[in-house]
C-alpha cells in the first residue's frame, strides 16, 4: 500500500465571523495546489482513492488533482494521526490513497508512520509526502518513497 500525505495550500486567514472551514485559498496557494496537483496527477496509478478534509482549502487544494474525490469528515482540522491512518485503512489497504488534510494532524501521522511514537513534525503548505510497504499489509515494511514541495516541482 502506497499513502500520500498532502497539506492543503496557502489559505487566509480567517475574517471576521468566518469558521476556520472556510478558508480559501490564497492566490499563491491556488497556484501551489495547481503545481502539486499536476506532479501527484502525473505519478499516482489511475486506480488511487482519493480523500479530503471538508475544508474549502482543502476542497480547492485537491481541485489541483483533477480527479474524482471523496470528502471524509474525520479528516477535518483537529482530526489526530489515528483518524488519518484510519480513515486510509492503513495499513490493511491495498490500493494507493491520498489524503488532503491539515497540520499538525498529518506532521503528526507521518511521525507516527515512522518512528511509531507521537511526535509533532512539520509538513509544508502544498507539500507531499508518499509512503510506501515494500511487502503489502506489514507496516514494518515501510519507507518514505519521496517528498516533494509545490516550489520544487518543474513546470
């Protein structure tokens, strides 16, 4: 099973009156979702579920992908690691899964992927990063295939 952590992009602050759900994108963030969007287009199998946080930062982030989505609640801000594995059936699954979501809840799944424990790592706006089993279903078989910035991918 493959999973790819991917932080939703730049986003306003929240105005007045305005529920953290919905901040948007800025236009730097519009335009890191569309640069990450492309790479992740271009390197995940046709055959990847796809899963995002209801934000709308995160709705606009994924609209970058272009593919078919599906909204999962317990993916929202204040989610912790254990909703994020969870909700990707890590690490039972067989198929490739993207998630889009929020700090520190995917810094936090990415440490707990790794080293096992509860730590708080930092993932940047826009940024992804792609685990992988090397043997299906056996969570010790894991490594960390690639990460990858929205400033680093090639037009």
């Amino acid at each position: 099973m493959d999973l790819i952590l991917w932080r939703h992009a730049e986003a306003e602050d929240a105005g007045p009156g305005q529920s953290d759900l919905e901040r948007a994108l800025t236009a730097k963030g519009q335009k890191q979702a569309r640069r990450m969007g492309q790479w992740l287009n271009s390197q995940l199998p046709e055959s990847c579920r796809v899963l995002s946080s209801p934000a709308l930062r995160t709705l606009q982030t994924v609209e970058g992908l272009g593919r078919k989505f599906k909204i999962h609640n317990d993916l929202a801000p204040g989610a912790d690691a254990a909703d994020v594995l969870k909700a990707a059936n890590w690490p039972a699954g067989r198929e490739t899964v993207l998630v889009v979501g929020h700090q520190p809840t995917l810094g936090q799944a990415a440490a707990l992927l790794m080293t096992g424990e509860d730590l708080d790592w930092d993932i940047r706006k826009a940024s992804a990063w792609w685990f992988s089993q090397r043997e299906p279903g056996d969570p010790d078989s894991l490594y960390l295939k690639a990460v990858m910035a929205s400033d680093l991918v090639v037009k």
